[in-house]
C-alpha cells in the first residue's frame, strides 16, 4: 500500500485493517501460536503507528497494570507462551518493568523520534540478540533471576543463571536491594563448536536457559546494561549509587559486570553514520546484537515503567544488513506487471551470496529516492527475502551528481499498449495482451495442480493458438495434443501418445472446483486462495454474492481493506467473459454446510501428535464445523494433548464447563 496517496477513506480502512491484524498477531503470539515472526509484526505496527500515531491499540498491546490484584490473570496470560518451554519453574514479579522498546528501522523514523526528544547528545549502545534477565539482590547479596515473561512476571530460573558466566553474587555495596538487567547471550564460537544443530545463537541461549536440570547454562553469558534500587515499598531509592545513565555503565562494570560498549553521539547524523559503521563491523562481533538502544543521558524512571518508555527507541538493524552500491534496476515482466528488480554489488547475507532484490513497485523506487549509484542498505526478510530498507546519504555533492536516475519502461513489450503507472503498480492495461492471457492460463494450471500440463507444454498451445482462454483447456482432446507429443512419422503409424492421454484426463478430472480456488485461478492481483477463504468464511461464498457486492461491503471482511476489496471486484469485472465461457465447462462447488461437525465449535491448543494444527483446523471446517481461536462461551470443544494443563484455555474452559477431548477423541468424531 502507498502512503503517502491515499485518500482519508482508503486511510480508514486501512488503519481498521491493521488494527485487526494486529490484534489477531498479538493473541496468536501470547497463545503460543505465532503465524508470523517479530519483524512482520513490527512492520505491521510501525505502519499503524505512521498512519494514526493516536491510535489505542498501540497503547493497550502488551500493558498490563503492575499491582496484587492482578497477578493471577497475567500468570494466565503468560501459561500458554511460557509454560511449554518452561515446565514448573516458579513465577516470580520483576523489581524492573521489562516493557516494549519503541522501534526505528530506518533514519526517518529515528529523526522523527531524535527531533521530539532536544538531546545535547545521544548515549547509544548495542541491542543485544538474546534473552532478558532480571538479576535481584538484596543488601547486595544476588538472590534471584527472573526471565522476561510478559515483561511484569517471568520464570525463576536462579539455578540456571548461578551457571552462566557474568553472573555477579555479592556487590561492593551492602547497602543495596534493587535489580541488574541484563541480556542472555550464546558467544558466536560456542554455538559453532557445540550447537550448531540450532539454528542461531539466541534460539540456543533461549533452550539452554530454560532447561530444569540447567545443563549447558555454562556456556552462555550475562551482559548488563541497567540497574534499579528500590525503597522498602519497591519503588525507585532516592539513593541511587549513579546520577546518569553513563555512570550506571561505569557502576556496573565496576562491580564485576560485563556491560554493552557505549558511545556518545552529538547529533542525529552522528548517530545513523555510527550505526553504518557498526553494521559493518556486526559480522566481526564475538556475539550477535539487531541494533542499537538510542537514549538521553539522564535517568527517568517514571519513562521506564511506561510499557513502551518514550525517551528510548531500538534503532534496529531489523535483519542481517549490508551495505552495497546499486549498479543497474533490470525490469521483470510477470504477466502484465513490471516489477523493478535491483543489481548491486554482491553483498553476504544469512550465509549466503546477494547481489539482486525486488524494489516492489514505482512508489517503492520514489520513497526510498534510490538511483543508480546510491550506497544501499540490504537485508534479508525473514532470513529468506532480500530486501533494499534505505539508502544511506552521499558523502558529498560531487558524488550524487554522479548518481543517474532509474529509467522506467513506457510501452509493454509484447502488445505495444502504453504502461499504465498506478505508483504501486506498473502494467500493461491492455486486457488481451498475450502475455496478461497466458500468465492467466498458467496461473489455473498451478491452482489447480493440473501436473501433467506444465509451463512449457501450456506455451506452446497458447503460441500455435490452440488455446486461447481457459475454456478451451476443457475443449483439448488426445488427437489435438497428440502433435505436441509425437513427431509426423510416429502418428502416420497410428501410435497414441500416452502423454496426451494423460493431459486430457488431467484437465478433465479439474471439472469441480471450489469458489477458492476459481477465483485465485483468474490471476487478479493480490487475490490468492488463502484470502479468498477468507472471504467466504465472512459470507460471500458464492460467486454471484461478490460481483453483486461493493467495495465496502467486502472491505468489512477480516484481512480485506478497501484496496484489496477494489482490486478483486476490478479483476472480476476485467475476467467476466472468461468466468462466462468456465461455466459450461467447471462447476463451482458450493462450501459444505453439512458434516459430521455441523453447528460444532472447536479450539486447538498445544501440540497435535499425528498432524499440524492447520490440517486439524482444515479438516473441522470441510465437515461442517467451525474454528475458534479463544475458548468463549459456547464453545462446543477445547482439543488438547494436554487435560491436565494450567493453561488459561484449559481453565477458562473448566470455568465454562466446556468439554475438554484429546487427539484421539477428536479423530474418532470424524471416524
């Protein structure tokens, strides 16, 4: 979506779209079922935030308020995320509120941060990659160690943490009853030599620390950055033992803890030229960090209890990064799309060698104000996805004027018709462009899973002008394909070809499809079956009910906002001669309404032992059932491997005197 054009409407609904999603993410998360990782979520986030900085739910997320009262219903909150990994290790409340850092992922959105905050100067240090610790003393005797749970109450994991290298027991000062946080970190060279089955350091930190009879603890470190002393009644002593936050480093390291390296910046482009300098020494670093922790020198306690404190931000790296030089922007043609995709000098990335990415679309190109030339920063989405995330100022004038801008295509180079520049996409309008038409034929074909028609053997019908639209798929026969298959000589001799044979029977056997699958067949942009479920699950599960729909009635369905809604209906109407030849050939199921599991409910929670939660989920829903993500009232069953669990569900569904079934029960409904 670009931002920076929409209209107070499309703005609106967007910012209703976010909100769900958000919230969705944010239960999945704390029901320990996340769909998607932290990054996704804070791109999701810092989206809302930029749209509607006022927002309530950035307020509410993650809060809960810090007294008695409540203690027990944030224990339920925390059981289902910790208590699989966690087993019976005592809950135990923080003396340090551990709430959520405002996040910056790229200069802009830390110069709208710097510019509300009139530092002299900025302290910065490294964001560690790793696990929060809070390390409790009392009269300076080290008394317990408290993961950071749900940033109010974690697990004590004392024994574990008597272990690990950094640990302090006894401080100089008797006097003191406070707590120490810190970060739990694995040394780059011990997950190489001895656990480089895990995938990275910090997912070995993590097991490690979480282990009852503590076994490896020894090799992980505890590295400090904050301490607090309390009062008799838990609040902030006015006898600290340092007056600033660059004192506290010292105090700290003083007293035996490692500490994260500081450094002190004047100015906002003293600190993103830091931060360049130490993504480019990160690969060097004997443990892995994701950023930086930007904050004035002064100490304001009553900014750190807020549960996302204003006067800090993790200025992070988001990803692996590196920093390249953008050599030439090559065009990819995917049916009628132009999608810009960068060339730059090869950069490694999550082990591996990078020297393209994706820019998206035009809107992308004139955000990041890129051009051929520009120093680029790069990372990998989800360790998987090279992405461009900004480009770095010039150093000087005489080197910009060096820089040449991105040249867009004007004309499709199949049909001639002029590209059509919507910002956030680039593509031929031309509804019988012979590229936009054989994409789509590819499209059904993939959809649908007809294995026996590839890519190559589609192309050439489509070239010969055998096929023409969809429709005629259905209209091949074993004589039509058997020249596709067979040489001249072969078919004078009155051989059948086997391939051609086994193509029909293919396509043949593709007559019933689901709404699902029709729709995301037709290729409309941005329109795939998951979403298309989506929107029957909302109502409109026949065809007739979304042409016959509006923008703003499907943009009230979950994951749909006013764009996507626009867009579907567009390709619909776009696709309407094609949709009317399928219907002599396809018939488009209707959703099953009646099952085994008809007017049933269910919720899944923990681990299922003979399949994926999502196949379990599937399979309620193709017999007439329907799936909850929360126990609430009515509910027909929770589904657990677990009865004995203290889970919130699982008391939540005692308390409702909702019947609780295992695995096994739930497969015997199904027969």
């Amino acid at each position: 979506m670009n931002l920076f054009n929409t209209n107070e409407n499309q703005k609106n609904n967007r910012v209703k779209e976010l909100e769900k999603l958000i919230l969705y993410h944010q239960k999945k998360y704390y029901s320990n079922e996340a769909e998607i990782s932290d990054e996704e979520f804070d791109l999701l986030w810092d989206e809302l935030k930029l749209l509607d900085s006022e927002n309530d739910i950035l307020k509410k997320i993650g809060s809960d308020l810090i007294d008695d009262k409540n203690y027990e219903s944030i224990v339920d909150i925390i059981d289902d995320n910790e208590k699989s990994s966690s087993g019976t290790f005592e809950k135990a409340k923080h003396l340090i509120p551990m709430g959520s850092q405002e996040k910056a992922a790229n200069p802009e959105s830390f110069k709208a941060w710097a510019e509300k905050m009139n530092f002299d100067e900025f302290l910065v240090e490294y964001k560690l990659d790793g696990a929060s610790l809070e390390m409790q003393y009392e009269n300076g005797f080290f008394k317990k160690a408290v993961t950071r749970g749900d940033g109010i109450i974690g697990d004590d994991i004392t024994n574990n943490a008597l272990k690990m290298a950094g640990l302090v027991k006894e401080l100089d000062d008797k006097t003191l009853t406070g707590g120490i946080r810190g970060e739990v970190v694995m040394f780059r060279d011990v997950h190489k030599k001895l656990y480089s089955d895990k995938a990275n350091c910090r997912n070995a930190a993590n097991g490690l620390m979480k282990r009852k009879d503590g076994e490896g603890c020894e090799n992980l470190n505890i590295i400090c950055y904050d301490a607090r002393f309390v009062d008799a009644n838990g609040s902030p002593s006015k006898e600290q033992p340092f007056d600033s936050e660059r004192e506290k480093i010292f105090w700290l390291k003083k007293n035996g803890f490692t500490t994260v390296p500081i450094c002190f910046c004047k100015g906002v482009d003293a600190v993103i030229n830091y931060r360049a300098k130490i993504m480019e020494m990160r690969p060097s670093l004997e443990y892995n960090i994701d950023g930086l922790v930007i904050k004035g020198d002064e100490i304001d306690f009553e900014d750190a209890d807020r549960n996302r404190p204003e006067k800090q931000i993790a200025f992070k790296f988001s990803l692996e990064e590196a920093v390249s030089i953008l050599r030439e922007v090559e065009w990819s043609e995917s049916g009628a799309t132009y999608t810009p995709v960068a060339i730059f000098d090869t950069v490694e990335l999550a082990g591996t060698k990078v020297k393209r990415a994706s820019l998206s679309n035009p809107d992308i190109i004139r955000e990041l104000g890129i051009k051929i030339g520009s120093h680029i920063v790069v990372t990998k989405r989800g360790e998987i996805i090279p992405k461009i995330e900004y480009v770095l100022p010039s150093k000087n004038s005489e080197e910009e004027k060096s820089y040449s801008e991105i040249e867009f295509p004007k004309i499709c180079s199949t049909c001639k018709t002029k590209l059509l520049d919507e910002g956030t996409r680039l593509y031929c309008p031309n509804p019988k462009c012979p590229k936009k038409v054989l994409h789509r034929l590819k499209k059904w074909i993939s959809v649908l899973d007809i294995r026996d028609l590839g890519e190559i053997m589609i192309t050439k019908l489509f070239e010969s002008g055998t096929v023409k639209n969809i429709a005629n798929l259905y209209e091949l026969t074993e004589e039509t394909l058997t020249p596709f298959f067979l040489n001249e000589e072969s078919i004078n001799r009155e051989k059948k070809s086997l391939g051609a044979t086994k193509v029909v029977q293919a396509i043949q056997a593709k007559r019933k499809i689901s709404l699902a699958k029709f729709v995301a067949g037709l290729n409309i942009e941005g329109i795939g079956e998951t979403l298309m479920e989506k929107l029957i699950d909302g109502g409109f599960d026949v065809l007739e009910k979304i042409t016959s729909a509006g923008v703003e009635d499907i943009s009230k369905v979950n994951f749909f906002g006013e764009i996507t809604a626009q867009s579907l209906l567009n390709g619909l109407k776009e696709c309407s001669n094609e949709i009317e030849l399928l219907k002599e050939y396809v018939e488009i199921e209707k959703p099953q309404k009646e099952g085994k599991l008809s007017n049933l409910t269910f919720c899944f929670t923990g681990e299922l032992f003979t399949m994926k939660r999502s196949v379990a989920e599937n399979l309620v829903k193709e017999n007439g059932g329907t799936v909850k993500n929360s126990v609430v009232k009515g509910l027909s069953y929770l589904v657990t491997n677990d009865k004995k669990s203290g889970s919130s569900k699982n008391k939540k569904a005692v308390e409702l005197n909702i019947p609780v079934i295992d695995e096994q029960e739930f497969l015997k409904m199904l027969n």
